[in-house]
C-alpha cells in the first residue's frame, strides 16, 4: 500500500466492464500480474435532447494475489470494481522509441458480476450462491459483494502501441 506525503492523494475507483478475460504473467522474480482493460461509460443529453454516451477505457495492472483474483474469477464483459491509483511508466523499446503509459495500479478488485455459466439455480432477487469477493495484492483477503448484472459487450479498440510490459 502507498502512503500519502504531505497531504496529497492518488486514487482511483472504476466500475466498469472487463474488455478482455485477463490473463496472468509473472516476472522474472516471480510475481504475478495481470494488465486489464476496464470501460466506462457516461451518458447525457444534447441540446435536441438525445442521449449521447461516450465509452472510456482505463489501463488497469494487477499485482500478486489481486492478479490471480481477476484471473480466476474475471472474463470479458464481467463488471468490475477497481480501487487503486494512478501511475506512470516510460520504457524504450528495442528500436530506442521512447514510451509512456498511465495505468491505474489496483490496490483492490472485485469481480462483480456472477459467471453465467454457474451451475447453482438463483431465484430473482436473491443473493447469488457463489458471491462475488474483492482481494488486495497484499492481504489477499476476500469479502463479500452483493451481485449485479450480467455481463455487457463491448468492442475493446487496439492500441497503438504494445500493452506488453517492458520485462
């Protein structure tokens, strides 16, 4: 967990809809971590009166125990809640082109939508048998969320630039 110095804070909370199913890396040392696309989307109306919507994608990396969380648990089209901060990272790649990116670095995920293809029946209304739960990087604590919705499609776009991470 990061401190706050001299009164400042970084902090991020998504919910939104998981672009992709996440998949787990390591590094050299051994560690765990996932990149993740989350969308969001705000909506408002025009001056004639229609609906407009704008969809936001957020770069979202996952470390140790939280990796392995949305990894087991998340798929594409999941809502998530992400709590976290924002930083950013510069790297050159092998034809010496500088790069950078801001991610959001999760402190805490929760998957909350129940996988459709759960083998337990749910009546309407009821909490679903298998809750959704949260897990940090560093306790790798879990608790109960209660569900939401089923899952949404969205088209992720492809960035201009690899999302590998430079290790």
């Amino acid at each position: 967990m990061a401190y706050n110095i001299k009164g400042t804070l970084n902090q991020v909370t998504l919910s939104g809809y998981l672009g992709h199913k996440p998949e787990l890396k390591y590094t050299p040392a051994g560690v765990a971590v996932s990149s993740l696309s989350i969308a969001t989307t705000v909506g408002w109306k025009d001056n004639a009166g229609f609906l407009q919507e704008k969809t936001e994608w957020h770069k979202v990396v996952a470390w140790g125990t939280a990796a392995d969380y949305i990894v087991k648990h998340g798929f594409k089209g999941a809502r998530v809640l992400v709590v976290g901060r924002n930083e950013t990272r510069s790297w050159e790649d092998k034809q010496e082109k500088k790069h950078s990116v801001t991610e959001v670095i999760a402190e805490q995920i929760s998957v909350l939508t129940v996988a459709a293809d759960s083998s337990t029946s749910q009546q309407p209304g009821q909490p679903a048998a298998s809750s959704p739960q949260t897990a940090s990087p560093k306790s790798g604590g879990q608790q109960d969320l209660p569900g939401t919705a089923g899952p949404r499609e969205f088209s992720e776009p492809s960035p201009d630039d690899s999302d590998d991470l430079p290790f």
